[in-house]
C-alpha cells in the first residue's frame, strides 16, 4: 500500500477475510445491513442488522471500537442480532453528554433496542459496552433480560485501563495508513496483522489530504460538559446495579495482561451477584471479540440460547 495514497474500503466486502482467519465456512457475503434510528433531538445511532429473523441478540462495542468489532462472532453465532455503534462512534452521531456517559448513551441505545431488537433474548457489552448494559438494566430492566460482561465491571478505573486510555488518547489525526496501523499494532500485541488493518478500515476515515482520523475523535466532548473525562473513567455506582440485577449475568474474562479486569473484580462480582457465571478466556487479553471470537460465540450460545 503506498503510503499516503486512496485506500479503497466497502464495509460490507471484508466478511470472507473474518471466516479466513478464525476458520469458518464461507459460501458468500452473511445477510447484515446498516440501519439508523432516530432519537428524540434529532440526533441518529447507526446499527448494524444481521439476519432477516427477529434478532436474539444485543451486543455493544467498546469505547474507541464501532460495530463490525463483532463481525467474526456474529458470522460464528449466525443468529439474528443487532450490533451497535455507541453514541459517538462508528456511523452514530454524537452522545448527549460526550461519548462516555453511561446514563444517557444507554437511554440511546434503549431506544435503538425498542426499535430494532425489542425481543432480544439479552445484551452483551465489551469493555464501555459492558457499563452501559450495566446502565441500561437501570434504565430500562425489561430490555436486559439476560447480560453478559465482556472483560469489564464496575470495578474498571483509569490505572487499570491506562493503556487503553493511552492508545485512545493518541494523535487527533495519522499522515497515512501505514503510522496508524504500527500504532495499533504496538497497542494490539495479541492480534495479526491482517486483522488490525479490517478494523482500521472500519474505525477511521481517511480525509480528502490522505490523512486518517478515528471515526470515535470526530465527536469531541459536548461543550459544558467538562465534567466529563474520558481519561478517568469512574463506573463504581454500579456495582448496585449488579447487586439487584434480576436478570442472568455472566462475566467473560480475558485473563492475558491487557485485560483490564482482576481477581478482586470478579469476586467482587460474585459477592454482589453470588449467582452470577464467570468463564475465564486463557488466550484472550481485553478484547475477546477479536482474540477469541469463536470461543465467546460458543459462551453466548450457550449462557442467551
């Protein structure tokens, strides 16, 4: 690829490169389409829909990701499902306070739910996604009726996700493809090559210079909302909310280095939650969706049948 150069990318033309990767039968392009839904001040959040039935699943992207982060479990689980771009990210438009406030984003994505998936069997949140399905069983508990935590609880602070914030956190723009992939493949140990470049064609945008910029910078913090820092996470008043959850909740744990969940995460977790299920991923760091995809896809099927 020539540095600086036109990157050509269709969102919807890199499924076969998924189902090389991870091993899975491949006889053409998966059903899946992109669909918007308004909100209440005009704002829209972007879904992706896949499959034609009424969708099982919910599942929530990570802070700094979009929706095609779970392209390889949607193709493995092959159920009806909707994956979402959090307010401020991937093709949604800005959050009401920012991208980081949980409270608002998960009345959002309610109301993307209620329009797109109103029979889900349950919710699954990765890392931010994991907060605020936390905060949309607050909000709307009859959406949630199953959850599972990918790699994150309420325990998560700035020291824990340091290094996720740092890589978040970088250059505002790229001169080209090739700085931005080294920077994600310095911060991505556990993933190939390949696979870091698909999902830098999906998180960034490549602007008329040749420059790149991630498709989550280009909604800043709304103005008078200071208050809020993206670098200084503080998700601890949910830990309440797994308290009182009715509904089946399970935490997936990546139990490499950059995970950003420890032992006294998750027996916090069971404390508060003593029924609650936690399956370790040996091979996986934060984020499981890339590391081992088919491995989450089999836990999903089994814990939301």
């Amino acid at each position: 690829m020539a540095s600086g150069g036109r990157v050509e990318y269709d969102e919807f033309g890199l499924f076969h490169e998924n189902a090389e990767e991870f091993g899975l039968p491949y006889d053409g392009p998966p059903t899946v389409r992109r669909e918007f839904v308004a909100m209440d001040d005009g704002r829209k959040l972007s879904a992706l829909v896949w499959g034609t039935g009424d969708p099982e699943l919910v599942l929530l992207h990570g802070g700094g990701q979009n929706a095609h982060t779970w392209d390889t479990v949607a193709m493995a689980l092959s159920r009806p499902l909707i994956a979402v771009d959090l307010p401020g990210h991937g093709h949604s438009d800005g959050g009401r306070i920012g991208s980081m406030d949980t409270d608002t984003n998960a009345a959002d994505v309610a109301t993307v739910i209620r329009a797109l998936a109103p029979n889900a069997r349950g919710v699954i949140g990765m890392s931010l996604g994991g907060i605020t399905t936390l905060a949309l069983t607050a909000h709307a508990p009859e959406l949630v009726k199953a959850a599972i935590l990918v790699d994150v609880t309420p325990g998560v602070n700035r020291e824990k996700s340091k290094v996720i914030g740092e890589f978040l956190n970088g250059p505002e723009t790229f001169p080209d493809f090739d700085e931005l992939l080294a920077r994600t493949v310095e911060y991505n140990p556990t993933r190939t090559e390949s696979a870091l470049r698909r999902g830098i064609l999906h998180n960034a945008e490549q602007q008329a210079d040749g420059s790149w910029v991630w498709r989550h910078q280009r909604h800043r913090l709304a103005q008078g909302a200071a208050n809020v820092d993206p670098k200084a996470p503080m998700f601890g008043q949910y830990w309440d909310v797994v308290s009182s959850m009715k509904a089946p909740l399970c935490l997936a744990r990546g139990m490499r280095v950059q995970s950003v969940v420890d032992d006294e995460d998750e027996a916090e977790l069971l404390r508060r939650n003593p029924t609650a299920r936690v399956e370790h991923f040996e091979e996986a760091g934060h984020s499981l969706q890339g590391d081992t995809p088919i491995e989450l896809a089999r836990l999903i099927d089994d814990f939301i049948p």
